[in-house]
C-alpha cells in the first residue's frame, strides 16, 4: 500500500541520516526553509513518492514522474529545488531537528492513514 512505502522511506531516509552522525554541521544557507516549511514539504514529497512508487513500476516512467511532481511540490511552496536541496543538506546534519521533523511527518502520516481508514 502507498502508507507502507510511505513508512518506508521514512526509515530508510532516517537510518541515512542518523550515519551522517559524525559530519561536521554545515552553517545555514542564506535561504534556508523554516523547520515547520520544511516538514511540510518533505511530507507532500513522501505522500507523492508513496503513490508513485506504487503506481508505476517502470523505473524510467518512476523518475519522469517523480521529477515533474517535485518540482509542481517545489513551486506550490514557492522554494527552489536547490534551497531545497541546502535546507536538507542543514537539517540533515543536525539529529535533533531531522528528527523532529521527521517524527512531525509520520505522525501526520499516521493521523491521515486514520482518517482514510474511517
């Protein structure tokens, strides 16, 4: 189902993070994406990337799809792909916020996975 691959990414992309430990933290970009921003695109990234996934398994039809869906999230949320890519890069080397936003995530999944259910 699109919530497992969902949960899915979401481990997979925290268990990536929690390796980067060690890495000396990067100073905020100029641009850098408020926490609460963020979360909330990374999240329309994860619900997008589920439905995709599971919907189409040719891996090049996968990708096209995926980049053209990104970069409607990007606009929608008026960031670039790039000061996305560097807020990443910043929260990503720090555990306490990618931690919080990635549990800010999944208990929305969580709650929106219940509402579907009812």
């Amino acid at each position: 189902s699109v919530m497992k691959n969902i949960v899915f990414v979401f481990f997979s992309s925290f268990l990536l993070v929690a390796c980067h430990d060690g890495i000396q933290k990067p100073d905020a970009p100029d641009d850098l994406i408020e926490e609460r921003k963020m979360t909330e695109i990374m999240k329309d990234l994860m619900l997008i990337e589920g439905h995709i996934s599971v919907t189409y398994k040719q891996m090049n039809k996968y990708f096209k799809i995926m980049d053209s869906s990104s970069v409607r999230v990007f606009k929608e949320h008026k960031v670039t792909e790039d000061q996305f890519t560097r807020s990443f890069e910043f929260y990503a080397t720090d555990q306490e916020k990618i931690t919080r936003i990635y549990s800010k995530i999944l208990d929305e999944l969580t709650l929106l996975k219940g509402q579907l259910e009812e």
